[in-house]
C-alpha cells in the first residue's frame, strides 16, 4: 500500500457502497476477526486478496483491474497448500491439488475456464507424473469449482 492509501475497516453488517482506491479489511461480526482483506484500484480489485477463516489464512488470489491473474493459493488448516490456481484475465488456466504432506496429487488444465477433458496427471509417492487414463479421468477429476 502507498502512502496515500486508504484503510477501509468494515463489518458484515455496515453496508459499503463503493471504495475507490485503498485495502478494504471485512471483520467477522461474530469474533471481529478479519475475514477478507482486497486492495482497490480506481474502484475494482486490484493486489492481493486474503481470505482468512478463524484467524487461518485460507486462500491468496491475485486481481488486475478486478480480474484474477497469475497465481491464487488455497490452504489446509494445517497451513499447508492445498491447491495453486493459475489464472490469465480470470479464466483458470492450470490447477495443482495437494496432499496434507505439501505433495502434488493431481494436476489438470483449462481452456475458456472449463476443465480439458482427459488433460490430467496424477502424482505418485516419489513425485512421478503419470497420465490420468481416460476411462479414469471423471472419476479422479474434483477440481475446486471456478469462482
């Protein structure tokens, strides 16, 4: 954040119309922990977004002019990451799921924010990368739904 920013502290239930430029904190009404912290740029995302659940960091994304890009992380309540999300203009462009290890599992792509059917690997103990078979790949595929 520079200088000339803006800390926006909000609850759930104050209503925030609009916030032009600055980080914008959610609290929890409940425990008033944060929630959400997004940075705002001339009236949309823009920086990182946090997601936080009972003070545990949950899910790290990106914006650029209010659409996702690059690298979004999700976490384990361990701490550990569950998954990484690559997104280009906010279509997912690549996900890699984890174990609660830190090991890659599976990994799958995307074309236009849709999964490519048959495009998979699974990951085996050692950190083999094998293809997912396609009579295998519906039933191995659980990917995180889009937002």
């Amino acid at each position: 954040m520079g200088c000339n920013d803006v800390v926006h502290e909000v609850t759930p239930n104050i209503a925030v119309t609009h916030i032009n430029n600055g980080l914008m904190k959610l609290h929890s009404p409940d425990d008033g922990n944060v929630q959400m912290e997004t940075s705002y740029k001339n009236g949309v995302k823009h920086g990182v977004c946090k997601t936080y659940y009972k003070k545990r960091l949950e899910l790290v994304e990106n914006y650029v002019n209010g659409k996702r890009e690059g690298m979004a992380v999700a976490y384990f309540p361990s701490g550990v990451i569950a998954g990484e999300y690559f997104y280009d203009n906010d279509q997912k462009e690549r996900e890699l799921q984890f174990d609660t290890d830190g090991k890659i599992m599976k990994e799958f792509f995307y074309e236009d924010g849709n999964i490519l059917p048959y495009k998979g690997y699974e990951y085996d103990k050692e950190g083999s990368k094998n293809e997912i078979p396609e009579n295998m790949f519906r039933a191995l595929s659980n990917p995180m739904p889009s937002k």
